[in-house]
C-alpha cells in the first residue's frame, strides 16, 4: 500500500492537533447543548471517531449513507441518501461530519434532507475542504484543513475503497490513479 503513495500532504500529529483545536471550538459553540453528530458513512468514520472523543458537550450519534463514486475519482452531480437517520431529528441540535466537501453536493443534498425535519438547528463540519471544487456556494461551519484541488486517501478517505485505514493523508502515484 505504500508503495501506491505518491506524497503526504498531512501528518497524523499535524491530524490529531487540529481536531482538537476543532472540538474546542465545537465546544465552544454549543455550550452544554445535546447535539445529535451525524457522520456521513463511509469516508467520514475515522475523522469523527477522534473528534467526537474530544468533545466534552453531551452527544448522541447517528449516520447517514449516501451515494458516492464508485471506483471513479469523479463525483456524481446528485448524490442519492441511501439509509437515513434512525433518530428524530425535531428540536435537535444537528451536526453533519463529513470527511471532505468537494464539488459541495453531498453536503447540501444532506443539509436540505435534514433542515426539511425541524431540526433546532444544523450545523456542517468537514475534515477536508476543497474549495476550489465547489460547485455550488455551501461553506462548513468549521473545517479541518484547506487543500488544493488533488486526490488524496487516508484517515477515512478511499480511493475504490482502499487506503481508509492510513493514520495520514496522502495523494497517490499517478499509475494507481490511471490503471483502474
Ligand atoms: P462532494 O459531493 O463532491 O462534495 O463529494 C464529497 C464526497 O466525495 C466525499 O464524502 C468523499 O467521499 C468524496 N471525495 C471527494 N474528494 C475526494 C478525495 O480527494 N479523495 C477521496 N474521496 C473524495
Ligand atoms: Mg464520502
């Protein structure tokens, strides 16, 4: 596996210091309020597993699963919600977690699911933003890292779901990318 890696463009202890800056400010904002963490299945497992073990607010948990590439390195321009929430979402205060917003799709198609439930209120956290991707005007409420617009695997995030196990981030060889 290290061999399909071309280079690391983010360490796991550059990671680990800022989720924690993250769940501070998380912190932070909600005060003591319950919050329901929505994790975005598959790519968002890893980032929310560390985060939600710095935060201090009361939390409960639930996942969404939506569609994703396939083997392709390209998005689908309407992502399709493939299992929704088991919890009620009335009066909750939502926290979507995401490992990356790219093109922004997933996201908004995931917001505007959520909003349509009278939530309190929803809030957006990613691990990774690609803003030079977007294709529509979403923005998360926090991001962990800005990066440029290449694709990259680990902490979560798979290339023909591979690689999600990497305690870092990484883009890949161009030969792994072009032979599948
Ligand atoms: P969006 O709908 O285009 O914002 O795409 C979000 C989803 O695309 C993420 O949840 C990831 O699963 C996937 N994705 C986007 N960019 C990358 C990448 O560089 N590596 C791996 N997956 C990615
Ligand atoms: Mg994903």
């Amino acid at each position: 596996m290290k061999n399909d890696l071309h280079k690391i463009l983010l360490s796991s202890q550059k990671i680990d210091r800022r989720v924690k800056e993250l769940a501070v400010e998380i912190d932070r904002y909600y005060k003591d309020r319950e919050i329901l963490l929505v994790t975005l299945l598959d790519g968002a497992i890893v980032f929310a597993a560390d985060l939600i073990r710095n935060l201090t607010i009361p939390l409960r948990l639930d996942c969404i699963r939506v569609s994703s590439y396939g083997n392709s390195t390209d998005p689908e321009t309407a992502p399709r919600i493939l299992s929704s929430l088991k919890s009620e979402v009335l009066q909750k205060h939502v926290l979507l977690v995401d490992d990356i917003l790219d093109t922004g799709n997933t996201m908004k198609s995931v917001y505007e699911e959520v909003s349509a439930k009278d939530p309190a209120s929803v809030q957006t956290c990613v691990f990774l933003d690609k803003p030079e991707r977007r294709q529509n005007n979403f923005k998360a409420d926090w991001s962990g890292f800005s990066i440029p617009d290449e694709f990259v695997v680990g902490y979560g995030l798979d290339y023909a779901g591979r690689y999600r196990q990497l305690p870092f981030v990484a883009t890949l060889k161009s030969s792994i990318l072009e032979d599948k």
